[in-house]
C-alpha cells in the first residue's frame, strides 16, 4: 500500500536500520536496532550519526531509513485508540 515516505526527522526508537549510500555505490548499514538492544543511549546514537552524516555528506548520495513497523504501531496506537474512543 504505502510505497514511498519522505521524512526529514524520525525517531531513532522506530528505526531498524539506516542505509548510507555513497556516491561511489557502496552502502553502509548502521544496525539502529542492535545498538538499542545492547543499550546505546537513543540520543546519543542519534548524535553520533547525525554528526557522520554531516561530515560525509559530500560523498552520501542518499540515506534510506528503515523503520520498525512494531515500533511505529505501538507508538501510534494509543494515540488512534484515544481519537477513535467516541465513534
């Protein structure tokens, strides 16, 4: 159904993966979801690559965000539940 998203910020806590395209076509995995279940701290994951991509961002063709649909589900259940709670 949902092809394509474009997002310019997402929350490091949906992540999977962050997949670094260079420009030569070599690609970079960044395993997000492992590095929250050994217990890296989410902010300072989020500056760490933040920082990288910047200073690489002449050889980056592109960044592809791979989300957690489990993760994306819990965190906007709550919300649906409340907006649909009258209907």
């Amino acid at each position: 159904m949902l092809n394509e998203v474009n997002k310019d910020r997402v929350p490091i806590s949906v992540l999977q993966c962050i997949t670094v395209n260079l420009k030569d076509g070599t690609s970079v995995d960044i395993d997000v979801e492992e590095l929250l279940e050994e217990g890296a701290d989410p902010e300072v994951i989020e500056i760490i690559i933040s920082e990288k991509l910047e200073e690489l961002d002449d050889i980056i063709r592109d960044v592809d965000f791979h989300i957690n649909i489990r993760s994306v589900a819990n965190v906007v259940q709550p919300f649906t539940d409340n907006l649909l709670k009258n209907l």
